[in-house]
C-alpha cells in the first residue's frame, strides 16, 4: 500500500533559509519514527495477533519528488506499507493497514505503558494513537541501528551522497552532516524525554499533517498509488 506523503512548504513564519530547512529536517525525522511506530504496530497485529504475515514495513520515501528549488512547495512522496502474504487475506491485509494508519493519526493517545498481564496491548488490534511503549521501542531501535551503522562503509557514502544532495549544503560536507545528525539527535531526545503526553501528541500531530491528502479508502489499490503534486516529476532532492 503507498500512501501520498507532505512535508510543509516554507510559510512567513519560517525567520530565514536556514530554520526552514532545519524545520523540514525536524519534520522528515519525525515522519520516520512515525513510519517506525506504525511498522511495529503492523507487526503486532499482522502478525504475533492475526498470523497472517512474517514481517512487515513501513518507511517514508521523496524519491518521486521535485527538487527542493521552490521553497513555497510543499515536498511530496509516499508512504509504503509492504508486507508478505497469503493472496486471499489481501484485502484483510490492506484494511488493517489502512485502518492502523487512521488510529495513528486520529486515536487516543496510549499514555504509559498500556501493558495487561501478559506485557501485550490490551487493545491490540483495535487500534488507538501511538503509545509510550511503541515509541520508546522504537527511538532504541533508532540509537542502535544507528550505533552498528557507523562502523560500516556503505553508510559514510550514503551520508555524504545526502548531504551533498541536500538544500542545506552550502559547500561544506562536514557542516551539512553535522547538521544532520545534530538536529535529528535534538528531535529524538525531546520524543524521548518530554513527558508522555506531549511527545506523543506532537508525533501523531506530525504523521496526521503529512497524510492531510489521503482519505480513508477500503478499496484502494496496493502498490500502485503514488504521490504527485500536479508537475512533471524531476530528479529527486535529499533533504
């Protein structure tokens, strides 16, 4: 399932270049621990409860979007839901996906741990906003990952890929990486420290805004809907 995606264009209240890109980077690293959040959800459902999948994902991705030369835009792309399955539970697969996404967005945010006995949600299939336990799970997940991340290769070369690529390059690799990972450090530790409530709230205010343009559609097509935003598509910027 791919679901058209936004990040915010440049408004008045952006004070210069530079906060409005660093605000856009903000917005992108949150949509990806959304994205995160919803990947776990789809597991626990899917999976562990339904036993209709072995895995799934979830991730945000701009490749279809124009380049980031026209601040008043906003960035258009997707979010893409895969997941392995039998053929006929395909439909119970797209409904659950679709219907995980509207309770992320619009549910009742799960404050605590919101564990029963047995460690599991108690509303588990049912759905509701994110939860203290999804998120926590997830920003250890993202130090981790990032951790075994750094002593690899291929992960230096993406980096300098992206940030050469990004509006925020202003001749200086070493900045726009220090940039990079400044801002997405800052972001994760407010998701991780700030009390439940409010962390919660401004991530599923975030995933809510990135997916204002898609309505709740039972019937919608898997792999097949893309993002656009009116314009010949050209090749993509990194942000």
């Amino acid at each position: 399932v791919a679901l058209p995606a936004t990040v915010r264009p440049r408004d008045d209240d952006d004070d210069d270049e530079t906060d409005w890109a660093v605000a856009r980077l903000r917005e992108n690293v949150a949509l990806d621990v959304a994205a995160a959040v919803l990947e776990l959800r789809l597991v626990d459902v899917l999976r562990m409860d339904a036993g209709k999948i072995y895995d799934a994902s979830a991730s945000v991705g701009f490749a279809t979007a124009d380049p980031l030369d026209d601040d008043s835009s906003a960035l258009e792309g997707t979010l893409v839901l895969a997941a392995s399955h039998d053929p006929a539970d395909r439909q119970y697969i797209i409904d659950t996906c679709l219907g995980q996404v509207h309770q992320l967005r619009h549910g009742p945010l799960l404050l605590g741990n919101n564990n029963d006995d047995d460690g599991k949600r108690p509303d588990k299939g049912k759905g509701g906003g994110p939860s203290a336990r999804e998120l926590d799970a997830v920003l250890e997940a993202i130090h981790n990952d990032r951790s075994e991340s750094l002593r690899r290769n291929s992960y230096w070369a993406g980096a300098i890929v992206r940030s050469y690529l990004s509006p925020r390059f202003k001749g200086d690799l070493a900045d726009t990486y220090a940039q990079t990972i400044k801002t997405r450090d800052a972001l994760t530790d407010e998701l991780r420290n700030a009390p439940d409530a409010d962390r919660l709230a401004s991530l599923q205010a975030s995933f809510d805004f990135a997916l204002k343009n898609h309505q709740h559609d039972p019937n919608i097509a898997t792999t097949t809907t893309t993002a656009t935003n009116g314009k010949k598509k050209k090749e993509p910027r990194a942000i």
